[in-house]
C-alpha cells in the first residue's frame, strides 16, 4: 500500500501526435476525471510543459537556508509545511504537466527526442510506439529516457491508457516528494502508517475528494472535492500530542471538565484561533471546538485520535478564494 503524500491534487496530461482524428479517439476514452491538452505540433507541445509547468510547491514550501553561502547545505533546508496549505490558492496548479503521451513517428520530431528536449525530470513520459518500435521502446525505458510505453495498435489500449495515466501520476507525486524526504523535512509519521492509509483512503473515497493539502498547528489534512463547498479538514493527534493539549489546557486554568475530557482522550481539539491550543478565550465556548474522536491504532501500538470536519470555519476564507478542479477543468479540457 502507498504512502500519503503531504499533498496531492489533479495534474494535466499532454498528447502529442501528428494524427488528430487519434488523438480526438484517445481522449474519448479518457476517464471523466482527467485533465488533458492534445497537441499536434511538437513545438507548442514543448513549449506549454517547459514554460507552462508549474512545480510551485517547491518555493512556496523551502525553509530558510541556516547556510548563506550558497553552499550545498543551504540548498537542502528543511521545508515548511505550514506552507502547503497555501498551494491550494494557487489557480496555476492544475496547469501542472505530470504524465506526457507522445507517438513516435510525427514529421518534425520523433517521440525520444521530444522526450530528451523535456525539462522537468519529474514529469512522466509515456512513448505510442507501432508494431516495429517496440525494441527502441525498451532501449529508452531501460535508459530512462521514457517511463512506459504503448502500442497504439493494442487492442486493449483504451484501458490500458486510463491505468497507465494513473500508475504514471502517482509516480510523478512520489518523484516531487523525494525531495521533502531528502531536503530533511520532518515528516509526520501518519502519513507512512499503514492503518492511517488506509482509513484516509477510505475518506477520500467517501467524500469525493480531488486533492488534499498537509496543515500544521495541529496537524490536519485539508481536503477538497471537485466543487469546492465539498471541503473538509481532518484533525489528526497522537498521543504526545493529546497529552500536550491537557498540559497546556490544565496550565491555561482551563474549564475542569475539559481537563478532565483532554485527559481521557475522548475528545480532540480545534483552537484553531490560537495556534490550535487552548485559550482562556475560549472559557465559555470550549464545547463549539471539541469534537468526539476516531481513534485508530497505528502501526506501532499507539493512537491516532481524528476527527472529519465538513466545511470547517477554520478554512472557509481559503475556500472562498481558490479555482476548484470543476473550474479548471472546463477551461483545460480539449483536442
């Protein structure tokens, strides 16, 4: 099972080929839920994932370099999560280029050397190859210069496209994420545990979520559906941090029946007005921000204490502000 991934959210796929009755084929055989652009010039193909493409996570999420002298340690800083958030505003997201499908044979350029004049390492290039392409085909995966490769004339192409689009977006998502791991980025243990996964997956499921942003202050999950009023947030505490929010609610002279409920764990917290702590602002009002938790129990023996907000007052300002998929979607669609 797959690792959650600090955040997701719909990529674009590029096809390139000189054939537009084929391309107008291939996309009819597209799931509903994919973003596309068909090309038929190679030129204007390059241009849109070279210029176009859009890792902008990368700098809104890089920490401050300890090291000014630009050396390599003050390239690899920690990055910030409490930044990632702050990408689901970002309208340009959707334009981002994961996956490029390219034939082999068109007039200007063939389909590897269109793959070698792709900038972004991380985008995925996935060759059409005919009957007699096949061992060229294997060459360039093997020196990675394509990730997969198809034969057009497959019968079985059209399923094949839609599982070959989908293996090939997750491996783009997991190629941005090495950089997190490497740069040193504390990563939230949830996110590797496999009893979380699962229950997580089961949420976006559930609820028709498109793309999810990690959050800090406490750690939660912002969860997003096509239409944007399908949003929620996912508050997630393990024990350490249960226990901190009784110490600082018991410090802060806090109501004794909230004490008494932070530690017994049976209630999780959201002070999101205050840095997700408690405040004694919060004196009359306490029970407004606490919420009966779903506990699950980790890899490790310990818990998980979660609880699924539906359009939480806490992000209701973002959710007024951003582009949401069934928007882009209208406007990037096409052959």
């Amino acid at each position: 099972m797959s690792n959650i991934f600090p955040y997701y959210h719909p990529t674009k796929v590029i096809f390139v080929d000189d054939d537009i009755d084929f391309l107008s084929s291939l996309s009819r055989q597209l799931r509903g839920n994919t973003l596309y652009q068909c090309y038929t010039d190679v030129k204007a193909a390059l241009d849109d994932i070279n210029t176009r493409h859009h890792p902008g996570i990368y700098e809104s999420c890089r920490g401050t370099p300890t090291d000014q002298l630009g050396s390599l340690s003050a390239q690899l800083v920690p990055w910030d999560f409490s930044n990632i958030v702050e990408e689901s505003l970002n309208a340009l997201r959707f334009q981002e280029t994961s996956v490029s499908v390219i034939d082999y044979y068109m007039p200007s350029m063939n389909g590897l050397e269109m793959c070698e004049h792709i900038r972004w390492p991380e985008v995925r290039k996935v060759l059409l190859t005919g009957v007699y392409d096949t061992s060229d085909a294997i060459t360039a995966l093997n020196d990675d210069i394509i990730s997969a490769y198809l034969n057009k004339n497959d019968p079985e192409l059209s399923d094949k496209i839609n599982t070959i689009i989908s293996k090939q977006q997750h491996a783009y998502f997991t190629e941005i994420n090495k950089r997190f791991y490497a740069s040193g980025a504390d990563i939230p243990d949830f996110l590797n545990d496999q009893a979380f996964t699962r229950y997580f997956n089961d949420l976006l499921e559930q609820h028709d979520i498109c793309e999810y942003y990690l959050s800090t202050d406490p750690y939660s999950i912002f969860m997003i559906g096509a239409n944007k009023q399908n949003f929620y947030r996912l508050l997630i505490y393990n024990d350490a941090e249960m226990r901190a929010q009784w110490e600082i609610a018991e410090s802060q002279y806090a109501p004794s029946e909230l004490v008494k409920k932070l530690a017994l764990n049976s209630i999780v917290p959201d002070f999101w007005r205050t840095s997700g702590v408690y405040d004694p602002e919060y004196a009359e009002t306490w029970k407004q921000n606490v919420f009966e938790p779903t506990i699950i129990k980790n890899d490790q023996g310990e818990n998980y204490y979660c609880h699924l907000q539906f359009q939480p007052e806490s992000h209701q300002e973002i959710i007024d502000r951003i582009t949401d998929f069934d928007t882009a979607r209208q406007s990037l669609e096409g052959c």
